[in-house]
C-alpha cells in the first residue's frame, strides 16, 4: 500500500512539472513571450476569406477585357473595309472618265469627272515660250568689275532688286546676287564664256507673251548700265527666246494660252501641249491634228471593285476568327454567340448578297464576285469587264444606287460604329462591366482591410490572454515542484 501511494505521488508530481501549452510557443513569429503569431495566423484567415471572391472578380474582368480587345479588333476591321467603299459607294464615284490621245509626243490630256465622252480635234500652230536674252560680251571677263548699285528686275510685272557692293560687282558675282536675292521673281542668271568675252544670260521661267524680261538700274549711269534692257532699251542684250503664248485650236476653234498646260479650254479637260502638228511645222509626216478621246474609266472602276473584294475577304478573316469554333483546337472565337458581333456579321452578309433592282447585272455573281467554299469572295475579271464595257451605269447603281450594296454596307458600318450603334453602345456596356468590377476590386480591398484590423485586434488580445495563462501555468509549476515530496510509511 505504501509503494502505491509513493507511486502515484511521483506520477502527480512528474504531471505538474510539463506546462499545458494552449498554442505553440515555437512559432516562428511568436517571439518575446507571445502564444500565437497574429500576422500569420490573420493573413491566412484573410486570404481564406478573400480568395474565392477575388477570383469570381478576376475572371469576370479577365473576360470583359478580352471582349474590349476583341471588340476594338472588330472596329478597326470594320474601319478598313469601309475605307474601300469611298471609291464604289457614290454615283459620282463612278465617274472616273480616263483622257486619251492619238499623238502622245504633241498632245496629252488628263481628265476629270466633270469632262463629258466624245472625241476632240486638236491642232496646235505655237508652244508658248519664256523669254531669253544674252547680253553683249564684258570685257575681262566673268571677274572683270561691271560696277555697284540696285538692279531692279521683273518679268511679267512683278519685280525685285538686287544690290551689288564691292563682294558681288563681277558679272559672275551680279549672277550669283540675282538667283539668290529675295522675291526672285522667275529669272535665272547664268554666266557665259565665248572668245568675244563674259555674257550673261538671263532666262524667265515664265511662258507667254505679256511675261518679258525688263532689267534698270540705279548707279547713275556707270558700270551697271551696260546690263540694262526694256522697251527703247534693247542694245544691251540679243533676245535669244521670245516670250509668245501657245496658239492651238479644238475643233476649229481657235484659242491662245500663255502656258503649254491648258484647262480652259475643253470642261473637265487639261491639255499639255508639247508640239506642232502639221499645220503649225507644214510636214507631212507630223499629223494635221490629234484626236483626244474621253471616256469612262472602266479599269479605275475594276481596280476598285476588286480592291474592294481583296477588303471584305480580310473582314472575313476577321469575322471567322473571332466568331468561329476550330474543331481541331478545341479554341472558340472570343464572339462566338454574342448577339452583337452577330447582328453585325448578318448586316453585312444581308447587304453583300442582295438584289439591287432588276437590270442583268443586280447581283455581285453577276458581275463575276462569287463566294468561295471558305465564305471568302473571287472575282472573275474578264466577266466584270464584259459588264462594264456593256452596261456600266448598271454596274454603278449595282453599287452606288440608293439600295446600291456599297452604299448600304456604308451606311450600315456607319449606323454600328456612331454614338448610338450597337458596337458604340456594346462598347460603352464593357467599359461600364468594367468599371463595376474594378469598384467590387476596390470595395472587398476595403472589406478586407477591415477584417484584417478586426482579427488581428481579436488574437491579439487572446494571445496576450493566452501568454498570461502560460505564465501562470509556469509559475504554479515551479511552486508545485518545490513543496516536499510525502513519503509513505512502510509496511511493517
């Protein structure tokens, strides 16, 4: 009996002395007597409240970005397509008319929308010319001092001066001062050396009679003088070029111009006259006339049409890629299912494979466009060339009328990207998401801030609860420990 009481006595005592740990104190973070570590123990409590709400919000704001990408994708794409439209979406983009002439080394010719078709007789009797003069020869030559003073020069009315000091009183010094005084009006100065002596020539760039050269001069008389030519003064110089106007006629009828580029005298039409014909030279092999020819310009219009094919299929291109499944990746289109980029996509397949009105050439088949197994367009050139060399107004308003399919994609593009069209106002929804989500970012930012403040407020008064009982439980381990030990007395 004895040696079970001695037992049982040590079992308490060897109990008491091992302290009842509530957390463990060899926490990392838990220095300086603390229980529990609050920061740790707060941040993953936190993280645990927040994770699954801040994914719900990642996502979401993943997918509408994606979706603004997309969309400005559409956009842009839309954009460029509407861009080959310009050419074929008005009537009077249909009329582009091309000049052509019979005799491209006499008469060129450029024409305008507003040049009517027909054939027009041109003969040409007289270029129009600048005028030219060489002055008498300078003794001593081109370094030889002429004088200092005001040169005042002008052509067709217009003048400017040009003083000479002693840097520039040489002939070759007064040329260089007049190609690079201010306000030159159109005049070259060019020093010529011949046997006799320094010249100096004097050319106009401007063509036509009432452009002549007129040269004074202010020195009072002396060296610069010998420069100087006008009406009663022509001693100084030998006219090498008169200044005349082009004379020429159009059918019969005459006309002069003081320029070899004429757009007066044919509506629409600008003549670049470069020779004689027969009547204005008298030989035979220089034809009497050249026939100028307007008349639509059926390969401009070709080249737009089929620039607007080469468009549409890069819209296609965009349209499968973001509206499409790829089987074979398992990848869908970022728009597949949306109702706008789908409404989008039948506007403008509605408008590209309607019938405009009842002539033979109503549809884009007819015209040589036809739809490839991949959605994409082909053009037939030859077929499109049949049709317009045999009815081009048809071919205009098959694009160009009030139901034309250039005209309708263009208002219908128009109608989508303005103010209040569905990719504007699919736009501006986005950006709304957007925004909401970036709120419920910044409001579960603030809750668990919040949180955060709450629970490490909460652990850490319990942690100093706790750190007290620890103390406590120690110092009553410690008082246990020292009382003296009951001895049992032993059986007899």
């Amino acid at each position: 009996m004895a040696t079970t009481t001695a037992a049982t006595s040590a079992t308490s005592s060897s109990a008491l002395t091992t302290p009842v740990s509530v957390a463990s104190s060899s926490n990392a973070g838990a220095a300086g007597g603390s229980v529990i570590n609050v920061s740790s123990l707060v941040s993953e409590l936190v993280q645990a409240t927040e994770a699954p709400q801040q994914a719900l919000i990642t996502n979401q704001t993943q997918a509408v970005t994606a979706n603004i990408s997309a969309l400005g994708t559409l956009k842009s794409a839309l954009s460029t397509f509407q861009s080959s439209l310009t050419a074929l979406s008005t009537p009077t983009a249909f009329n582009s008319v091309a000049a052509s002439s019979s005799d491209q080394d006499l008469v060129t010719a450029t024409a305008d929308s507003s040049a009517v078709d027909g054939t027009y007789a041109v003969t040409v009797s007289n270029l129009a010319s600048s005028q030219q003069l060489l002055s008498g020869p300078i003794a001593g030559g081109s370094g030889a001092t002429v004088g200092t003073g005001t040169l005042t020069l002008s052509v067709g009315g217009q003048s400017f001066n040009v003083t000479i000091d002693g840097t520039d009183n040489t002939l070759s010094g007064i040329a260089a001062a007049i190609n690079s005084a201010t306000g030159n009006t159109g005049i070259t100065a060019t020093v010529i050396q011949g046997t006799d002596g320094a010249h100096l020539l004097l050319s106009s760039s401007q063509t036509g009679a009432a452009n002549t050269i007129t040269v004074t001069e202010s020195d009072g008389g002396t060296g610069l003088a010998t420069l100087t030519y006008g009406t009663g003064n022509t001693a100084n110089y030998k006219q090498v070029a008169a200044a005349a106007d082009a004379s020429f006629s159009v059918a019969g009828v005459p006309y002069t111009s003081a320029s070899n580029t004429v757009s007066s005298a044919i509506s629409g039409l600008t003549l670049s006259l470069l020779g004689l014909t027969a009547t204005g030279t008298g030989t035979g092999t220089t034809p009497s006339s050249v026939n100028v020819t307007v008349s639509s310009d059926d390969s401009t219009v070709a080249s737009n049409i089929q620039a607007f094919v080469s468009a549409y299929n890069t819209l296609h291109g965009v349209f499968t890629s973001l509206g499409n499944y790829d089987s074979t990746s398992g990848t869908a289109g970022q728009f597949l299912g949306n109702a706008v980029f789908t409404g989008v996509v039948n506007q403008v397949q509605n408008a590209l494979y309607s019938q405009v009105g009842s002539s033979t050439y109503n549809t884009l088949a007819s015209i040589g466009i036809t739809t490839q197994s991949d959605g994409t367009l082909s053009l037939n050139s030859a077929t499109l060339q049949s049709a317009l060399a045999s009815n081009f107004n048809d071919v205009s308003q098959l694009f160009s009328g009030t139901n034309g399919i250039a005209s309708q994609l263009n208002s219908d593009i128009t109608s989508a990207l303005g103010g209040s069209g569905s990719i504007s106002s699919y736009g501006q929804t986005l950006v709304q998401q957007e925004n909401a989500l970036q709120t419920q970012t910044n409001t579960l930012d603030t809750q668990m801030q919040a949180l955060t403040a709450s629970l490490t407020q909460q652990y850490a008064s319990l942690n100093t609860l706790l750190s007290s009982l620890q103390t406590t439980s120690s110092f009553l381990t410690q008082q246990l420990s020292s009382l003296p030990t009951v001895q049992g007395t032993p059986n007899a």
